[in-house]
C-alpha cells in the first residue's frame, strides 16, 4: 500500500510538472550583415532561448564572413581580386551557393544574377540624380556581368572570373542563406521552434509558444502601415522584395532601386513582390528575379514551380497571387 501511494504520488508530480513548465518566447534584434535581424526562439526558459539565440547570431556572422564582398580576407573577396588573373579554390559550402545561384540564373532567364555586382553605378537612389544615363553609359556598366561567365571547376573546387573587374555579390540570396543556415543549426539542437527574420527575408519552424502558427502580413497597397491579409508561415519561409524606400522619377515613371543585369536599366510596374517556399535562400532570389521579370512572366515562373509561391502588388495597387495563395482581406 505504501509503495503504490509513494509511486502514484511520484507520477502525480511529474505530470504537475510537466504541467507547469511552459514554453517562452524569446526574442533578441540587432544588426546583423548591414541589416535589421530579428531572431525569436520559443524554449523552456529565457536562459536558455538567450543561449540559442547567441548561437545563432554566431553562425550567421560566420556566413557574413564567408559570402561579405567587402571583407577581404573572405573567399569571395579572394575571387573578385583575382578576376582576369587566376581561378580560386573555395570551401565546399561557397562552392555549392555559387552553383545554386547559377541554377537560379538559369531559371529566371539571368533576371537573377550575382555577376550584378559587376554593375557600373550610373544609377543612384539617394536623390542626386538630376539627368536619366545615356544608353552607352548603361550598356558598359553591365559589360562584364553574366552568370554564364563563372567558371567553376568541381574537382578542384575553384571559382574563376575571367574579366578583369568582374565581380559576384551576395545582396539578392545572402540574407535569406545565412537566416537558413542559422534555422539549420537550431534545428540541430533541438530548438523546437522559431523564426528568424532578416529584414523581411524570414523562415520558421514549430508553432508559437501558445501554439499558434507563425504569421506574415501582406501590406495594404495604399497604406504600408495597415496589413491587407495574414498568411501562415509554417514549416516555411517567405521574402519580400519592394520600392517602397529606394527608387527615382523621370518624366513622371517610377523606377525602382533593383537593377535589371540584364539590360542595365531599374525595374518598373512593380511594388513589391513576396515568395513563400521551403527555404528562405530560394525566396530571397525568386523575389528580386520576379520583380525584374515582371508580373506575368513572374507569375507564370512561379506557377511552374513546385512547392513555390508569390503574391505581387503593382505599381496601380493591384494584388495578384499564385495559383496555391488563398487568403481573405482582413476588415
């Protein structure tokens, strides 16, 4: 009899236990990799969702270090420097970016490309422009950009550009890569939940700490302040590209502050675009590749896309989506 009462009083407080230990959410932004991070991490106890939050913040200033264009001891410094000159071997991982990229490339018909960084600046959005670039200014400042360019050598694993003042950048897939690979690392670690967003470019896992689905707000086209629809995010990731902040007017047309590689031109009848996929990486270089192609050549992309999705606003406030968003205006 004592026994039973001893065990039945044992499991009775494992399960009050259990009962009482809840889950918080935590939450830390800074800046990170020149932007705004925002990473939030659902765990037992604050100290502990600190601890995977610093973890983090670790592995995503360790791919800045990786795919930064401006640190020069990083590898893809080390293959700008030597455009023209020699190839560079890499490390696997900047290796298998830079092929990922090309695919991207490829799909997108090269309206994403991270030869853009070869781009001449005849193009400036702080307001300082007081006369549209001839058409010979434009064509040489994208005489050396083309993804069909790189040279890559999987066996020895080096990277060549072999235009002198060639160069490839990361600013169109950079955040969304490092934000997954930081999701991976958590995941790794049993963090069961979380969401980390890079200044818009944002990926989850799990459900909130009360359960509930991680959400992502559509804008209201005529008021960036108000939100016209909430989708769920889950198990998923979404990037949002936009002209909200950075763009010019010539003779009474908006042009926004993303650059066509293809042409040399800004991007046009658009005001933002947002992909939903698995993997944020993807999103964040769909989502300026469709802002380039347009609306219809975007949309028709997309559709075409497994497991890929987007929602655009145009330059006239128009919505349009996907054939898989469903989602009803918020009142």
């Amino acid at each position: 009899m004592t026994q039973r009462f001893i065990l039945l009083y044992s499991l009775f407080l494992t399960l009050f236990w259990g009962m009482a230990q809840t889950d918080v959410s935590v939450k830390r932004t800074l800046k990170l990799m020149g932007s705004r991070f925002e990473i939030t991490v659902v765990a037992p106890n604050e100290d502990i969702g600190y601890i995977n939050i610093d973890e983090a913040i670790s592995e995503i200033k360790r791919v800045e270090k990786l795919i930064s264009s401006w640190d020069e001891n990083s590898q893809t410094a080390q293959i700008n420097k030597n455009a023209g000159i020699r190839p560079v071997q890499v490390s696997g991982e900047l290796f298998s970016l830079i092929e990922r990229s090309i695919r991207i490339s490829e799909i997108t018909d090269g309206a994403f490309d991270i030869t853009y960084a070869s781009l001449d600046k005849v193009w400036q959005f702080d307001g300082s422009m007081t006369r549209f670039p001839s058409t010979a200014e434009i064509q040489n400042s994208i005489a050396k950009i083309g993804y069909q360019k790189i040279v890559l050598n999987p066996n020895k694993q080096t990277v060549f550009l072999p235009k002198p003042g060639m160069k490839i950048g990361f600013g169109a897939i950079g955040k969304g890569y490092a934000a997954d690979k930081a999701k991976e690392l958590l995941v790794s670690k049993q963090v069961k939940a979380g969401i980390i967003n890079a200044s818009g470019d944002l990926t989850t896992w799990g459900t909130k700490a009360d359960g509930g689905n991680w959400m992502v707000g559509i804008s209201n086209p005529l008021n960036r302040e108000k939100v016209f629809s909430w989708l769920p995010v889950v198990e998923s990731s979404v990037a949002t590209s936009g002209n909200y902040e950075k763009y010019i007017v010539f003779n009474e047309k908006k042009y926004a502050h993303i650059i066509d590689p293809r042409t040399g031109y800004p991007t046009s009848g658009m005001s933002s675009v947002s992909i939903f996929a698995k993997r944020v990486e993807l999103c964040d270089a769909l989502a300026t590749a469709v802002f380039v192609m347009g609306r219809d050549t975007g949309l028709h992309m997309i559709n075409q896309l497994d497991g890929v999705e987007a929602v655009i606003v145009d330059d006239e406030n128009k919505i349009h989506k996907s054939t898989g968003i469903v989602f009803e205006k918020n009142q």
